[in-house]
C-alpha cells in the first residue's frame, strides 16, 4: 500500500514538517518560547492545510492568545469575534470568551469585559471548572473601575476547589482599601500655588515647588527692580514672563494633585494581577 506523505517546508531556517503533528508541534514551541507572532503564521498555515481538522477551532483560539500575549489586544479581541462566529462548540465559545474578556481587560473596556464574565457565569456551570475564574476576572473588571464593593464580592465568591482561592480571599480584603486611598484636593493645591510652589509642594513635589519658587520669584524682583530703574520697556516684557510663569505655576499645582491622584489609583490596581 502506497504511503502518502506529505512535506511542507516552512520559512523558518529550513525545518522540515512530515506531518500535520509536526507542524502543530513546531508552532507551540513557538508560542512557549514567546515567539508569538511566528507562532501565529504557523497556526495559520495549519488551518490554511487542514481547514478540517477537527482541532481547527483550538489554533484558532491558539492565534487569539498569541496576540493577547504578543501585545496586541484590540487584533485579539477581533479574533474572538471571529472565532465565536465560526464555531457552535460550547466549550470552545467558553475558553474563548476567556481571552475575550481579558483582552477587554487590556483595552481598560470594563463594561464589555463584564458582560462576557457575566455570561461565562451564566454558562460555565454547565461544563465545570470556569465559574471561579470567570468571577475572578469580573472582580478584576470592577477594580479598574474602582468599584471596590462590587469587586470585594466577586473575588469573595471564589470557592475554595478554585486554584485562584487564596488569592481572591486575599483581594476580597485588600481591595476595600481602595475606597481610603490617600488623595490630594486639587482645589486646594490651586489655592495653594497663589503662593508659588506650594501647590507643588503639597502634592509631594518637594523639588519642583522649591524651583518655581525660585523662578517666580526671580522674575517678579526682574519686573520691580526694571520698573523702579524706570525702564518701562523691559519691565512689561519681564512682566509679561513673569505672569505667565506664575499662571503655569497655578495650573501646574492643579495638574500635580490630578497626577497624584492618578498615580496613586493606578500604583493601588496593579497590586491586582490576573
């Protein structure tokens, strides 16, 4: 009986695939090793060979991940679209709206990343295993909206069989301080830098306040002393700079307490890994 063997040979420094295995292996290597755009072009070749494969709707998913993790989450949520309408497997719709939702995640696009956790809940029972992960995921979603309470309850209702136990239990806790986190008022950093560098200075700018300080003042005794000395000429032009150098001053304590603020949410979510 005659033996069909069929040879592809890849692009990739003259590897030869004697099979559809081979092939199937050599592109996993890739994704292990973190060589996840070549991965893709071998998982594409694969599904472009053998479009029946019965393990079709896996690489597919394959080349959804490997975008999440190669940076590129808008193309990965694309390809999950895709995916969800391509295949009417149950269990495959669920592992995909799994990457779905984190790359939602990515996107900071909480409300589409809820409704896909939403319906993993709504689902996942049904085969086991993905109700705990889901819940993870939708408290994570509501962290970076900073909706602590909401958050607290879904990593609360993790069950113990999950693998992600101890560290829910752990977030449910942890999260509630999101709610006393330490903030700056920018108002009062604005009222503050009526005084130059104040307003810096409050926000924890210790440097930068000292500096307008020094700026501002330099050019206010610019304009007084050109005034004084009667030349009129220079002191509009040094008065000039002068205010606009205190108005930044104003706006730049302003803006300060913002960032402070900002960097102080962000410094608190990270604490939340998925």
């Amino acid at each position: 009986m005659a033996l069909l063997v069929m040879v592809i040979l890849t692009s990739h420094g003259g590897v030869w695939c004697s099979d559809r295995e081979s092939l199937l292996s050599f592109a996993d290597g890739l994704t292990k090793d973190g060589e996840y755009y070549r991965a893709i072009t071998e998982y594409r070749r694969f599904i472009s060979y053998y479009p029946d494969d019965p393990r079709a709707g896996q690489i597919d998913l394959k080349i959804a991940q490997c975008l999440l993790a190669g940076g590129s989450p808008l193309e990965s949520v694309e390809w999950c679209r895709n995916v969800r309408n391509k295949y009417s497997d149950t269990e495959l719709r669920i592992k995909t709206d799994f990457t779905l939702g984190r790359g939602y995640l990515c996107l900071e696009n909480y409300k589409d990343a809820q409704a896909t956790f939403k319906g993993i809940l709504k689902d996942g029972d049904t085969l086991g295993g993905y109700s705990d992960e889901g819940r993870f995921l939708l408290a994570i979603s509501y962290v970076g909206e900073e909706r602590w309470k909401e958050a607290s309850r879904e990593f609360s209702n993790v069950t113990p069989a999950c693998p992600l136990y101890d560290r829910a239990f752990k977030y449910s806790k942890e999260v509630m301080k999101g709610g006393r986190l330490p903030r700056k008022n920018t108002g009062l950093a604005t009222a503050l830098s009526l005084v130059p560098g104040l307003g810096y200075i409050y926000t924890g700018n210790k440097g930068t306040g000292i500096a307008s300080l020094v700026v501002n003042g330099l050019f206010a005794w610019g304009t007084y002393n050109a005034f004084r000395k009667k030349e009129n000429g220079v002191g509009i032009v040094i008065g000039l700079f002068s205010l606009g150098w205190y108005t930044g001053n104003i706006y730049g304590g302003s803006i300060s307490a913002s960032r402070f603020n900002e960097r102080t949410q962000k410094n608190f979510k990270q604490r939340f890994s998925w």
